[in-house]
C-alpha cells in the first residue's frame, strides 16, 4: 500500500511541474505579443479586417448626397453605401482602427462625429459563389484592396486584366496600383469599397 501512495504522490507532482511549465510558455507568448506597459492598444489583426471611419447613418439616399456635399466643400473625401434600410457615409478605410485617428481628427475639426466600424470583407464575393469567374474576380478585388491597405505593392493577374466583370472597380484597382499620391489613394481605396458593397450585397 506504502509503494502505491508513493507512486500516486510521484504522479500528481509531475502533473503539477508539466502544468507549470506550459503555464510559463503560454504566458511568456503572449508576453511577445503584446508587451505590458507598452501604450499601445491591441490591434485587431485577422486577415479580412478593415476599419472604416463612418460620419454618419441615414435614412434617405437624399440626405446622404447632401452629406456627402458638405463633406467636400471642406475639402474632405466620402463614399455612400446602402445597408438594409439606410445609407452610410464612410470617411476613410483602414487596416487598424489607429490608422484613422488622423483623418477622424480632420472630420471632427470640421464639425462633424464620425465613430470607428469594423467590418469583415473576404466573405463578400460569397453572393456570386454560383460563378466562379465572378467570384475569383471579386476575391482578387479584395485582396488588392487589403495589399494595398498593408502598404504593399501588388500585381495585379493577367486574367483579371483579361475579363474584368466591373469596369469601374477595374479602374480604380489598376489606379490603386500606379497611382504614387498618399492622398488619392486612400481615396481611391474607400471608392474600391463602395463598388464591393454596391455590387456584392
């Protein structure tokens, strides 16, 4: 009986330094990841991912052009897309949500109150799945979009020059692409946003 116990004791003490020792590695990971004390807020990193600086949300296609007006006469850039009963104008789109902290300052020292939204864009292409040739031309849309969004040079597929479904979003990739201006691009990036909301919801 004496042996039994030893080896049950010998059982839950191995038991207990294995736990420790998975216990350090995990915590020593996550550690890396995110250094305590660093100031910097965690950034929500899954590959699809786009944050969108929204000015406002209304009810009418109406009142969104008039919106949309007023954001230029001072000198800003805005897109509208349609969702359910309404018309969202967006401001801006980026990869991070601190990505847009300057273009949300420059919105709301012009008297406006844009707020942060986030948004999962590789399932879009899901309403053409049917048709693989519209489908595989939407996901190449998409994967320029973020390329570009992560400041990365992409090239573009020769049979995405070949057929493309949508000129007007044709357009604004092969722009995305050559064009150098900061600026303009990202406005070209949220236009590429609006033609995948329009033509994939």
């Amino acid at each position: 009986m004496a042996k039994k116990r030893e080896i049950d004791i010998f059982g839950v003490l191995l038991g207990i330094v294995i736990g420790c020792i998975i216990g350090f590695f995990l915590s020593s990971r996550i550690n890396l990841d995110h250094p305590p004390g660093s100031g910097e807020d965690v950034v929500d990193t899954v590959y699809g991912n786009v944050f969108l600086l929204q000015i406002d949300k209304l009810g009418s296609a109406e009142a969104a052009i008039t919106l949309m007006q007023s954001i230029k006469n001072k000198g800003l850039h805005s897109i509208s897309t349609k969702g359910g009963d309404y018309y969202y104008v967006f401001g801006a789109i980026e990869i991070s949500e601190n990505a847009l902290n300057s273009i949300k300052t420059d919105f709301e020292e012009k008297g406006y109150f844009p707020i942060v939204r986030k948004e999962y864009i590789l399932d879009k292409p899901n309403v053409v799945l049917d048709d693989s040739v519209e489908y595989k031309f939407w996901e190449e849309c998409i994967t320029y979009l973020l390329s570009s969004l992560e400041g990365k040079a992409f090239i573009i597929n020769d049979t995405f020059h070949i057929n493309p479904i949508n000129l007007e979003i044709y357009t604004l990739i092969v722009a995305l692409q050559t064009v150098q201006n900061n600026k303009l691009k990202e406005e070209i990036r949220l236009n590429v946003y609006q033609e995948l909301i329009n033509n994939l919801s």
